[in-house]
C-alpha cells in the first residue's frame, strides 16, 4: 500500500509544474502583447527638405532656410521640433560647439525694437524659424502676410492696438489685432512651405530679401555709430542701442532698439535674434564650409523624419 502512494505522488506534482509553466508563460505573452498594444507604433510621415545656411557676415546675407520639396501629407509643425548641431576647431585649437533645440510653444527669440511704424519700442518674442508660403494662414485659412516681422497684421491693425494708441505692443499679438500663424508650431507643412530665420539688423521687409528700409545702429554685421554701441564690423554683433526710427515716427530721444549680449547678462534681459535661436549664440564663426546638422523630429511618433549635414555658404 504505501508503494501505490508513492507513486501517486509523482503524477500530481508533474501536473502542477506544468500548470505553473502554462501560468507564467501565459503571463509572459499578455505581458508582451499589452506593450505592443499600449507601445508607440504611430506611423511617421515622410518629409524632404531644401536646406541652406548662410553666413556672409552681414544681416542682409545670412540666414538658415528649410523648404519643403516632399511630404506625404499635411503637416503640422506643433508635432515637430528641429534639433541644430555643429562643432568647429578654431585657429588656435579651441574647439567650439553649438546648436539648439526648437519645440513649439516656447519661445526662443527676444528682441527690443520697433518692428515698424505702427508699432511701438517693445519687448518681441516669437518662436522660430518662422514659417511663410503653403500650409501658412490665419485662423480663416487665408494666407498671411509675408512681412519678416514676429507677427502678422490682423484683421484690425493697428486700431485696436493696446490703449488705442494706434502702436501696437507684443501684448496685442491676440489674434485679432496681430497674428502669430507664422511661429513655428502654429504652421503646417506642405511642398514650398518655407521656415526661415535671419539675424537681427535689418528695419523691415518681406520673408525673402533684406529689410528695404535701412538698418539699425545695432545687429549682425553692423558698425555701431552712436556713442553707445560697441563692436560690430563684419561677422561681429554691434550692440547698445540704436536711435534711427522708422521714416514719419518720433521717439522723442529713446531708442528704437536695443541689443544686449547674449551672453553675462540677467537672465530674460538678453537678445537673441533668429539666427541665435537656430543656431546658438555662437553661430557667427560658422563659415563657407563648415557643417551644421539639422534634424526634425516627429514627436508623436518619436521618429526623425530629416536628418541633413548642412553645408554652410559664404555670403
């Protein structure tokens, strides 16, 4: 009797070591299974890109400029963010880096001047590159305007400009009184779109040539002229403050600009043009021939959907 039990015990424990190897196999595969249902599987969308970077040593000849020349659908750039990355030996060994991140929503450029007539000496801000052609339109689909400004001309510009003073000031970029379609993040993508950044110096003009009315005293490449500007010359910032107003405007004696290093300053206080925000704060030794990197990456899908080595032009 006691060799019958025995050997009863043998089939009882095989059958619970399989059903134990049947459980944790079974919890392997739901474990598995759910990580590929609850993964990040979003398809990419495809995208090709013209780039060009520009540095002549002047705001009139530099710039860094993304075309849309392909993409198998609309879209949109509050999905993306652009990744900028470069490193230069200098002459005398040292080694320098630069680049910047760019997300929608935040803001990367910041500058205090008078964009033009109808606006006042102000704090302006944007997110950059900004955007202009396809895929660029105010909030009733029309195409906005193609100014090189950090906004856009609304529907009742410059009358309902803050305190009615028919001078708008960066709290009116509202939507109604000026537009911000063209930041980046509020602009889609689509073939001939083009994102754009250019350094500080020029007065106005439209998104493709250099300001048509003049410079400042103070930006890229400009020899300051007023007592209170410093630096300047060819692939160098001038800064301090300008005092040049636009044609019919008066100040009565204040600046109609001011540049602050990007550099030793408070924080917040500091300038930091288009080119800056694309590129770092140290984007002016870049010459012909140095290589930038560009990168733009699907956030949904956590994809780079462009990734390019960027050869820099002369002017």
């Amino acid at each position: 009797m006691k060799q019958l039990n025995e050997r009863a015990v043998s089939p009882v424990i095989g059958v619970m070591l399989m059903l134990v190897v049947t459980i944790i196999i079974a919890a392997v595969v739901s474990g598995f299974a759910g990580g590929l249902i609850g993964g990040n599987n979003q398809k990419a969308p495809q995208l090709t890109v013209d780039a060009r970077i520009a540095n002549g040593g002047y705001w009139s000849n530099s710039f860094f400029m993304l075309t849309v020349t392909g993409e198998d659908q609309s879209i949109a750039t509050k999905d993306l963010k652009i990744v900028t990355s470069w490193s230069k030996l200098l002459d005398n060994g040292t080694k320098i880096t630069g680049g910047n991140t760019i997300v929608p929503g935040k803001y990367n450029y910041h500058m205090y001047y008078m964009v033009q007539k109808n606006t006042y000496p102000d704090d302006w801000y944007a997110v950059v590159p900004l955007g202009y052609g396809p895929g660029v339109v105010d909030t009733n689909g029309t195409p906005v305007s193609a100014n090189f400004w950090p906004f856009e001309m609304g529907s009742t510009f410059p009358a309902s400009c803050a305190g009615g003073a028919q001078q708008c000031h960066f709290v009116d970029v509202n939507g109604v009184t000026l537009l911000n379609r063209s930041w980046f993040g509020n602009y889609n993508l689509l073939v001939g779109t083009t994102m754009l950044a250019r350094p500080f110096g020029g007065a106005y003009g439209n998104n493709r040539a250099p300001a048509s009315n003049g410079a400042y005293e103070v930006g890229y490449g400009i020899t300051g002229t007023a007592a209170d500007t410093t630096g300047g010359g060819q692939y160098q910032y001038s800064y301090g403050n300008s005092y040049n107003p636009h044609p019919g405007t008066s100040l009565g004696g204040a600046p109609s600009a001011t540049f602050y290093p990007s550099v030793g300053m408070t924080a917040g206080s500091q300038s930091e043009d288009m080119m800056m925000a694309v590129l770092g704060p140290n984007w002016n030794v870049l010459k012909a021939g140095d290589t930038v990197n560009v990168k733009i990456v699907h956030t949904p899908s956590g994809k780079t959907i462009v990734d390019k080595d960027v050869s820099v032009q002369g002017g």
